[in-house]
C-alpha cells in the first residue's frame, strides 16, 4: 500500500475593511460598534484589551499587547486574525 501525502492549502493573509460606526468613547466610553468586512462588530474596552461581539452573538478576547485573539483563526492557525488586525487599525484613525 503506498502511503499518500497530501499538502496542506496556502493559508491566504488576512484583508479586508474596517470604519467606525460608533467610535469608542462616542456615547459610552468602553464599546463602540466597528464594520469588519461590512458586518457590525461590538467593541468593548476591557482591562488588558478588547472584546470583539459577532452578530450572532460570539464573544472574542483581544490581548491589547501582543493582539492574540480567542477567534479559531488565531488559535488553531497561529497568526493575527481580521479582528485583531481591523481592532488595531480602527484605533489608530
């Protein structure tokens, strides 16, 4: 029986979009409300972080200084996923 290696698919890097619909601090000063790709993210400050809100209600923990995210994107591939890079970006505009 010969033994069949299959490679593994070339990971593509993250891209997307990201704005403000409702900056942190604007109303209340821990959450804002951010577009990720054209879906609504909530935003909450919290201490050493964020936490990223899907619609459907998932939760997701950024770590503010190395941006690890709980998403399985980050965790099972190792990399900085699309919440942490559109987090990040959001707060330097």
């Amino acid at each position: 029986m010969a033994n069949v290696s299959h490679r593994r698919a070339a990971v593509k890097p993250v891209a997307g979009t990201c704005r403000w619909v409702r900056r942190l601090g604007d109303g209340d000063p821990h959450s804002g409300v951010l577009l990720i790709n054209g879906r609504p993210y909530g935003v909450v400050a919290i201490p050493g972080g964020y936490r990223v809100v899907k619609p459907d209600g998932v939760v997701y923990d950024l770590d503010a200084r190395s941006w690890a995210c709980t998403c399985p994107d980050a965790v099972w591939r190792q990399r900085q996923c699309k919440h942490a890079k559109a987090v990040r970006a959001a707060l330097a505009q």
